[in-house]
C-alpha cells in the first residue's frame, strides 16, 4: 500500500499530533493542579471541577504517543525509555498520585480532603518537572553530562511553568470573580517565565547544533521559518496586554489568553519537531533508520485511521458540551 519511507512520515506525524494534543490537553489541567490552593476549598472544589469532564481523557493522547512510538520505531522506543527511564518512573509516579487524589478528595471525609488536595497538587508538580526534564535530556541528545543534565533542570523548571501558564489562562477561561483574578494574576507572572524559558531553549539548540543553526537560518527556508518566532513573541506580548485589559473588564474577551497559549504552544512544536526532523533520537537515528517493517505498519495503518479521528471526535464533542464556565462538580 505505502512505501517504507512514506509510512515513516505518515506515522511520525500521527505521533507529533499526538504528543501536541497531550502537551495542550494535559498540560493545562497538570497547571490547574499545581495552582491548587491548599487553603481555599471553595475555590479547590471549582478548579478541579473545571477540569473534572476532561483531565483522565486528556491522557489518552499520551498513551497514544508512546504506543505509536513502539509500533512505528521499535528501535527508537528501545533507546529514549532506556535513556529516560528515571524521570518516566517519576512521571507514571505523579501521574497515578493525580488519579488517586482526584477521586478520593470527594469520597474522604472534610478532615481529609486537604490531604488529597495536597497529593493532587504535588503529583501535578512531579509529573510536570518530570516531562520537563526528559524534554530537556531529548534536546541534549540524551548526554549524561552535567551540563546536559543542568539544562534539563532548567528545561523542567521551564515546562512546568509553562503549563501553569495555559492552566491559569484555562481558569481565567472558565471561571469568575475572585478565582478568575487570581488566575489573571498568575498568568501575567507564568507568560513572561514561559517567553523565556522558551527563548532559552531555542538558544541553546541553535548554539549545541550546527545542523539546526543551518536549517533556521540558510535561505530560502529562512524566509519561511524566521517569521515563526517573530510571531510566537507577538502572541505573547498580546496575551499580557489582554491580560492587563481583563483585569479591569474580566467578562471581555476571557478565552483569548487560551486561545494565545493554544497558537504559542502549537508554533514551539513545530519549531521543535523542525529542529530536529528527520532525527527520532537526537543525533543517533533517524526516522528512515528506526521505521518498522512496511507491512506491519500498512496492517496498523487502519488502525490508526479509524482510532485517532475516533479520539479527535470525542474530543471536539466532550469540550462542545462542557464549554462555558464552570458548574459544580458531582459525584452520582
């Protein structure tokens, strides 16, 4: 049916959507529990409900990026969870913390929830810095140096910042009053940590690798690609300023600083996946070297046809009927 060499970009592109959809899905309700407020129920009880209709299908692109990673570029799998095995176990770690808190804040009794509430904050966090750190061990082709794991740090620090970023534009999104202020307040903060520890990252990519440094800046492609961070920078100059506004008048224009952090985090991807295409394994292997057998991926093929329209579906039609503000979270 397809060739080796199409079906290699075919299913890196499924894992790209993937990863993306993950990255805006899920990064934004780990922010809103990392913002969780261990003194204020009330407004712990309506930023979990918030995210309540969408967090555990959120995940679902996760697991997708890694299964189709396996399937597709067995070789590559073998390589990035060997070389990111630490951090993952203490992702899976937060990970299972966030689905236990959420579920048994509501069924323990008051004395209890804060408890819960504090394991659900500390899991958001964990897995966060963990997600952060193996981007940043991926962006230094897996060194086990110290400057490498130093950047990864920084890239962790940067990550969950960045999420807490479209979390809290999440909450100014979906709630009101005081809980929305709040939020204004710690997007303003979030968006100007984010600028920059995406800035630091194209940075240090640009100075690490001659190979990236020629594709951004050789023409005719920079004609093309220079633009991307231009914009990217403008999104966030106006995101503050729309920020500064709902301040003043929160009831106007209150999904445009997640519609802003939606279009930054899409534009830094795909600076990122350019980057380093056609590389998997930075330095080490490319897509061409790690793609399974043609007829193994032409059988997965259907399956992958009918599975991710499956989920964009479901998707689309979750958010469409709990968009608006936020109601009361219940348990039947």
């Amino acid at each position: 049916m397809f060739d080796q060499a199409t079906l290699a970009i075919i299913f890196v592109s499924l894992m790209g959507l993937a990863t993306l959809m993950y990255a805006v899905l899920d990064g934004y309700d780990l922010g809103v529990g990392v913002l969780l407020p261990l003194d204020d129920e009330t407004s712990a009880d309506t930023m979990i409900a918030s995210i309540g209709p969408f967090w555990d299908a959120n995940e679902t692109w996760l697991v997708l990026a890694i299964g189709l990673l396996l399937i597709a570029f067995p070789t590559a799998h073998s390589i990035v969870f060997q070389a990111l095995y630490i951090p993952c176990t203490f992702m899976l770690i937060g990970l299972i913390m966030r689905g236990v808190a959420f579920d048994f804040r509501a069924k323990a009794i008051v004395a209890h929830k804060r408890k819960w509430d504090t394991v659900f904050k500390s899991g958001s966090l964990l897995a966060s810095l963990a997600q952060g750190y193996m981007l940043g061990l991926y962006v230094m082709g897996f060194s086990n140096t110290l400057e490498a794991h130093g950047f990864a740090l920084l890239s962790a620090i940067g990550v969950s910042a960045a999420y807490t970023f479209i979390g809290s534009a999440w909450l100014v999104m979906k709630t009101e009053g005081d809980l929305q202020q709040k939020a204004i307040a710690h997007c303003k903060s979030t968006v100007v940590i984010t600028f920059v520890g995406i800035l630091l990252v194209s940075l240090v990519n640009l100075l690490i690798s001659p190979e990236i440094y020629q594709k951004w800046f050789d023409f005719p492609y920079a004609l093309i690609l220079i633009p991307i961070p231009i914009i990217c920078a403008s999104f966030f100059v106006l995101c503050w300023f729309v920020l500064k506004r709902l301040a003043k008048q929160p009831n106007i224009g209150a999904a445009l600083p997640f519609f802003f952090a939606l279009l930054i985090f899409t534009l830094s991807f795909f600076g990122l996946a350019f980057s380093f295409f056609p590389e998997i394994v930075p330095g080490k292997l490319t897509i061409w070297q790690a793609v399974a057998a043609p007829e193994a991926l032409n059988f997965m093929l259907w399956g992958a046809l009918i599975v991710v329209p499956t989920i964009l579906a479901y998707t689309a039609f979750s958010y469409r009927v709990f968009w608006g503000k936020v109601d009361e979270l219940r348990y039947y």
